[in-house]
C-alpha cells in the first residue's frame, strides 16, 4: 500500500518540476524583451530631408510578433511630426531606415527625432538625436513648388522683413523662434538670371541664392545620317533655367559619356549604318530629373545630305547655261538623287528640278539674254526622299545678248491723226541698249507702197496724218547692237463709238473689275485700254489671252475723284472691233461746293423755279445720281425737292409762301450730297407782278409807237411818192411828117429829189409792130423844146400807143424799185422830128456821155431837150417807131 502509493506520487514530481521549469524560462524571455530597443542611431540630412538609421539591441532576437518603433520629429523642441516603422520578426538584427522631408530649411532651426520601440504592452524608453550644422549653400527648386526659406538672426540683433527678389511682398511671414524667422512662398517662375535671390534685412542684408528652374524638357527626336557612317540626331529643347548653374547633360544610345549640353540640340555618334530599323535613344539630365526619349528608324532611309560643293558656270549663252559641282561624301556619287536650282534675277526666284545617280551638273534653258543671275543648288535622295540639303554657294553668271523681243503696240484714234503708240521695252525685253525705233505703214490696198521713218529710243509713240476712214498697216520694230526685233503689226480703225452703249463702272482698292462677254471674232485675244475720260492723255492698254473674258485693270497713274473711259476691243487679223466701252472711277470723291455756275432762279406764280448750267465733266468727281433742291425760308423750316435725272438742269419749288427764301442746289452721288451752291430770293405776290407786267407791255407799246411816228415824219416824202407816185407826161417832136407811131415803154416813177431810174425806149429795127414797119437803119430823135409842147390834135391817123419799159438803175433806199407797164393814147401830143443831122449831133452827145443836169427848182419837163435816136428805116403811112438801144431823156 505504502510502495504504491510512492510509486503513484512520482509522476507528479516530475510533472510539477517541469512546470516550475517552464515559468522561469518564461518570465526569463519577457524580462529580456522588456529590454528590447534600437542602438547605434545615425541621423543625416539631404537637403531638407533627414534620414535616420538604427539597429536592434540583441535582447529583441526574443521578439516573435511584430515589433513598432515610434519615431517623433521635433524643430526647435517642438514636436512637429509623428510616425511608426513595423519591424517583422524576420527583419529583427538587420539595418532599419527612415526618412521625413521639412517644410523648413534644415538650417533654419534645429531638427530632432526620438526613437521608442514598443511590443506588446511593453515601451522602451526615447532615445533621440539631433541634426546639427547642416546649411546648403544653393539649392534648386522646381518651378510651382512652395517653399520656406528662414533667416537665424545672430545674437542681439532685431528682424525687421525678408522677401525673395522678383515676388514683391508675396510670402506668408512665421517666428519660429526668437532667433529664427521663416518665409513661405508659392514659386511661380524661373529664374531669369542664374538664381534669384532670398534676402533678410536687419541692420544689414543677409541672403541666399535659390536656383528656380524646370526638370529637362525635350521632345520630337529625331535621328538621321549624313554621310551613311555616323547617326546624327535632333531634338526641340525647352530651357530648363539651370543652363548657368548646372545645365542639362544629354546621352546618345544609353552611352556613359556626354555628347551635349544644353543649350544644344544636337549630338552625333559614330555607328554602323545597315538597312535595318532599331531605336535611338536620348537621356536628358539636370539637377531637378531625368527624362528619355527615343526614335526608331532605318538610317538608309533617312539621308540628309551635305550641300553641293564647288559650283561652277561652264558654258554660258544667250539663253542657257550648264552647271557643275563635286560631292565631298563619295558615297553620294552612288545614290539616285534630284537637285534643285534656284534662279534669282533681281529678285525674283524660279524653281528647277534635275535626277540622276551621282548627278553633279545641270542645264538651264530658256533665260534672259544679257541678263544676270545668281543660282544655288539643294540636293537630296530620290529615292526614299528625306530632306533637301543646305543650300550651296550662291553662283553669278551673265547671259551674252540678243536682238530685242517683239513690240507691244497699240494705237489712239485723234481727229485727222492715228498716234502710235507702243512700251518701251523693259530691260528683260531689250537685250541690249535701245539704239531707235523704225515705223512703217501703208493702205490695205497698196502694201507695196510703204512709207518709212526711224524715231529715237527715247520715244514711244509717233503721229500719222492719215485719213482716218481708211484702213492702213503700220509695223513697228526696235533695234539694238544685236538687230532688229521682229515686227509687230497692228490695222489702224476708227471704230464708230455710237454702235456701242456706255455705261458705268465702280473701282475698288484702286483698281477695274472689268468683264465682257466672249466675241467668236476675237482670233488673238482682247485689248483693253483706258484714259482720262476729260482732256488730253497718253492711252494705256492690257492685252488678255482669248480664253479670258475679265481682267483687273490697276495703273499707277489711277487718282481718285477722276472719271476714265475704258474700252474693250476684239483682237482680229484686221482691225480691232470695239466690243464695249465702261466709263467710271477707281474711288468717288465728295465735289467741291459752289459746283453750279450761273445759278438762278424765276418765280412763276407761287412756284419758283431754280435752274442752272450743265455740269461739266471735269468737275464731277463722283458719278451724278441726281439732284435735290432745298428751300430755307425764315424760319430755318427746310423743303426740298429732288430729281433722279442727272442731266436735269433746273429743279422747281412749288406751293410757296411769299417770304424770303434761300435755295440750295445739291447733287446726289454715292458718297454723299455735295456741291452745294445756293442763291436767296424774295418772293412777290401776284399783283405785284400783274401791276410789272401792264406798265411794262405798256412802256414797250409806247416806244415802239414812237418809233414808227419818227420813222414816219423823218420819211414822209419817200412814203408819198411810194404810195401816190408822180406819172410824168413825155412830149414827143419831130420836124418831119406827122405820123402816129405806137411806143412800147415802161415808166418809173421817182420823187424829185431823188431820180435813180431812167426809162428807156428801144426800137427794135425789122421788127414789125402792129403791123408797122420802119425805116432801114434811119435814125430819129425826138427833141423836148423850150418854145412848149405841141399838142395839136392828130387827123390823120389814131393816136399810137406808148410804151415806156422801166430801166432800173441802182437808187436811193427810200426809193423802193416798182416795175410797171402802161399802154396809154396820147391824142393830143404831136412829137416832132429833128432833121437827121440833128439826130446826129444829139446821138453823138449821148455816144460821149453828156452829163444830164438836174434842176434844183425841181421837175422841169420843158427846160430840156432829151433825145431819142433809133435806127430808121423805111415806113408806111401807118407804121409804128421801132427802138432799139436808144435813150429817152426825161426831165431832170
């Protein structure tokens, strides 16, 4: 019982010994984890971030959970930030690290950090360190970052303000401490010299430089070869601001080296050029980053080459040149390439393009001759075309010279005269000095008959009296040192410019906008001409291709405010048509006031009409649309009255009041009324006028029967003997037989003051009368004797009619010349003949011009003798007198 009961307690020995054993070990552990804590504590700063490190103790390599440090961040003893690092039981006896940035320069103030490890419930106590003499002299800032700069003040001295130049009193002020001050600013630009500076002013300025600038910027990488050896790339770089301080370094193809530096864009290295794409790439480097960029290409594609070296001219013509040039790369001679040319003659550039392998010279047609050029040459390959190279040494030549290029030629239609006028050639067109120039010209109908003449280079036209309705070929040539330019040949017209209606045009910008309809007779093109459309001036033309119907017309000679007449007229193997004729101004200008002359004006009734001159054309610096007429009485009330008719020349007010009125003519244009003229008038009333009228036509009745009344009295006489002339009474004698005769006369009657005709009685010899028939060739005068008339009747026979013919003779005005025939019976007057020697003598007298004499006392039928001589031939008893170129004398 006994043994058993030992054997039984055994176990449990053994069994409370391992217990015991077990809880000492165990609070054993815990004791050393109590002791469990960070060692060899190392606190350094990078700008302002401060790294710290440290170690375990050797009691945590108990720890089997997670072990915390706690870490807090103290500036001047001020706790400022709080933190936790976790610590896994495979990281125990191992180097840990922590980092935390300051908003403040580490300079500033000083910053501490304590460390305390903490696992489960047991904390080991603060261990800290301090960052101490730590202050960066320059620092770099990024663009759009927000900063704190501070200032520690020495001691005894006062702060009185900090500020960063450029930002004016931008920033937000804190004290830290009695001796330190700080500065938050927000920085928005770079800086624009190599740094900007951060001043603190006490009672003297202390200060820092800040360099303020832009991480590196570049873009579009580009890569190529030039002479199939090396790679050569480009790339756009935006200025980082660092360039002064520490500028941007840059790495082809992941090399170690530098090949550049900003501010430079271009870096080459030596490679294998094969056919094959593969990347190139750029790393770009500088204080605030780093950036890399790449670009993948087939260099084989991508030849930029070299310019052409050593360009020459070879041969050089009268209108062509070749060109000749080496390469300095030799594997360009094995490339297909194209070159451009560029030809420059005083200023304008023409464009050749020329291909070939290995192409080194080039031909150039079609030039000036004796004319100079400057050319340059770009090449490139033509296959898989990259970019044209640079361009080459510019290269002059001077083309040799040429006879001149054909004549523009036109005419002007003058009166009785066809002006000739053509361009003087421009120095691109004479090849040479212009030595004269020959006209000729000839009819269309006579080409074999030319006229020629040579005029001088210093003119461009020449005169032709020639008759204008008739068609005529004129030539005109120019000749220099090298001959005579080619002809050019125009048909003089003068086209009947009625056919044609004119109408208007407006310019703009100084110019025509000129069109037409096509014309199927306009063989070689149109010419369209223009001149002032007043007054004398030299006629420019345009000639235009057929296939063109409009054409800006601009000239250097164009003014404003002046009217132009242009014409358009169809090119033809003959003679120009004329197509269309425009008339218009390339601006309207206002016309001056005072533009009406003569205005004036008549009241009729209680209208009043206001009339005026036409207005010339020279005067019209805008086209006339019309006209209005403004009426201005008193009281300023104004009313006007228009027209749209701009050939009117009067305009009438009606309705009016009497007043006085101011009238003012005005004409209507597109920029504006103007011209202003004006006259001011009374109006009368009607009586007025009707009382004028009367004692007006009255004062002319007046005069005009006064007039008569003079005229009357002054010419009484002349008047009488017009109206009741005098019938005188001849007295025929004669010594032989008494026989009656018949007398054909005629019979003027004249006033006694005034005897201008004569009556005259011919006898017609052989020219039977009545039956009657003279004496041969006997002559007979009838005398008128002092000794009184012989009227003694007549037995034997009737008495014969006598005929007396009116004779005019050149009289007085107041005489008016009345021709009359009168057959009258004289039965009482014997007319008594004159022995033939008598008629002689009195014939004789007549045949010398005996003066007839006229009494003062008046008509005086018997005083004198006036003869009648006749050529007298046998007669019978009963035969009448004949007279033929003989004179009846009447009384003076």
């Amino acid at each position: 019982m006994v043994l058993l009961t030992g054997t039984m307690m055994i176990p449990w020995l053994l069994l409370l010994s391992l217990f015991c054993k077990s809880t000492q070990d165990r609070n054993g552990q815990e004791s050393g984890v109590m002791h469990c804590g960070a060692e060899n504590l190392k606190l350094t700063s990078s700008g302002q971030m401060i790294l710290l490190t440290w170690e375990d103790t050797p009691s945590c390599s108990a720890v089997q959970d997670v072990l915390i440090y706690e870490l807090e961040v103290l500036i001047a003893d001020k706790k400022e930030h709080y933190d936790e690092v976790a610590v896994t039981p495979d990281q125990i006896g191992s180097t840990h690290s922590w980092n935390w940035t300051s908003y403040l320069a580490l300079e500033c103030a000083s910053h501490s950090v304590r460390l305390s490890s903490r696992y489960k419930n047991h904390t080991s106590p603060w261990n800290q360190e301090t960052l101490r003499g730590v202050y960066p002299k320059d620092t770099f800032f990024r663009v759009d970052s927000t900063v704190t700069f501070c200032c520690v003040l020495p001691a005894g001295e006062v702060f009185d303000k900090m500020y960063v130049s450029g930002y004016g009193s931008a920033g937000k002020h804190t004290r830290i401490s009695n001796q330190t001050y700080a500065l938050t600013i927000h920085l928005n630009k770079a800086s624009e010299h190599s740094c900007t500076d951060v001043k603190c002013e006490l009672k003297g300025v202390y200060g820092a430089c800040a360099y303020i600038g832009y991480p590196p910027n570049v873009t579009d990488l580009q890569c190529e070869t030039r002479d199939l050896q090396s790679v050569d790339c480009h790339w756009t770089y935006k200025d980082s601001r660092l360039t002064f301080r520490n500028p941007t370094e840059y790495h082809l193809l992941e090399s170690p080296s530098i090949c550049a530096w900003s501010p430079e864009t271009r870096c080459t290295q030596k490679v294998l050029v094969d056919a094959r794409e593969r990347n190139w790439t750029l790393t770009a480097r500088n204080p605030l980053g780093t950036v890399e960029i790449s670009d993948t290409a087939d260099l084989t594609k991508r030849v930029h080459m070299f310019p052409p070296k050593g360009v020459t001219a070879l041969s050089v013509n009268t209108r062509n040149v070749s060109l000749e040039w080496k390469w300095t790369v030799q594997q360009y001679y094995n490339l297909s390439l194209i070159c451009q040319v560029k030809i420059n003659n005083h200023g304008e550039n023409s464009m050749s393009e020329h291909v070939g392998v290995g192409l080194n010279f080039a031909v150039l047609n079609d030039l000036i001759p004796n004319w100079k050029y400057h050319v340059e040459i770009r090449c490139g390959t033509a296959h898989h075309f990259w970019k044209w190279s640079t361009w080459s040494t510019r290269v002059n030549f001077h083309t040799k010279g040429d006879v001149p290029d054909a004549l523009d030629v036109w005419m002007q239609v003058m009166e009785n005269q066809i002006i000739i006028i053509w361009k003087k050639p421009l120095p691109h067109q004479s090849h040479g000095v212009i030595e004269e120039y020959e006209v000729t010209w000839t009819k269309i109908s006579e080409r074999e008959r030319q006229n020629r003449t040579k005029v001088g280079p210093n003119n461009n036209s020449f005169a032709l009296s020639l008759d204008t309705t008739v068609e005529h070929v004129v030539t005109v040539t120019a000749r220099n040192i090298n001959g005579s330019s080619s002809p050019s040949t125009i048909t003089s017209s003068n086209p009947d410019r009625t056919q044609v209606n004119t109408s208007w045009i407006i310019g703009s910008n100084g110019s025509f906008n000129l069109s037409w309809s096509a014309s199927p007779t306009a063989s070689c093109g149109y010419i369209v001409d223009w001149c002032a459309t007043v007054g004398n001036c030299t006629v420019e033309w345009l000639k235009v291709p057929p296939n063109q119907t409009n054409a800006r017309i601009s000239s250097k000679n164009f003014k404003d405010g002046i009217r132009y007449t242009l014409s358009v007229y169809a090119c033809t193997q003959g003679a120009p048509v004329l197509l269309q004729r425009r008339e218009g101004y390339v601006g309207e200008k206002k016309i001056q006031n005072n533009l009406f002359k003569s205005l004036r004006g008549q009241q009729q009734y209680w209208d009043y009409e206001v009339s005026w001159e036409p207005v010339p054309l020279r005067e019209q610096t805008a086209f006339v649309q019309g006209y209005v007429l403004y009426c201005f009485d008193n009281n300023e009330k104004v009313i006007n009255f228009s027209t749209d008719n701009p050939e009117a020349t009067r305009l009438t007010a009606r309705n009016l009041k009497i007043s006085s009125y101011t009238f003012t003519v005005k004409a209507r244009t597109a920029v504006g009324e103007c011209g202003d003229t004006s006259i001011t008038v009374t109006l009368n009333s009607l009586t007025d006028n009707l009382i004028k009228s009367v004692f007006i036509s009255l004062a002319i009745a007046f005069g005009i029967l006064s007039l008569i009344t003079i005229v009357c009295y002054r010419h009484c006489s002349c008047i009488k003997e017009t109206i009741y002339p005098p019938i005188p009474k001849p007295v025929l004698t004669s010594t032989g037989e008494h026989r009656c005769h018949h007398f054909h006369m005629e019979q003027c009657h004249y006033s006694e003051e005034d005897i201008t005709d004569v009556p005259e009685l011919y006898y017609s010899a052989g020219s039977p009368t009545d039956g009657f028939v003279s004496q041969e060739n006997m002559p007979f005068a009838f005398s008128q004797t002092p000794s009184g008339y012989y009227n003694q009747p007549l037995k034997k026979c009737t008495p014969p009619l006598v005929i007396l013919p009116y004779i005019a003779i050149p009289s007085q005005s107041c005489l008016p010349s009345s021709p009359f025939r009168r057959e009258f019976t004289n039965a009482s007057y014997n007319p008594k003949m004159q022995p033939g020697n008598q008629q002689s003598n009195a014939f004789h007298e007549l045949q010398e011009g005996t003066s007839l004499e006229r009494s003062s006392d008046g008509y005086q039928p018997h005083d004198h003798t006036e003869t009648f001589t006749t050529n007298q031939t046998e007669e019978g008893p009963e035969s009448p007198i004949s007279c033929v170129s003989s004179y009846i004398l009447l009384p003076q």
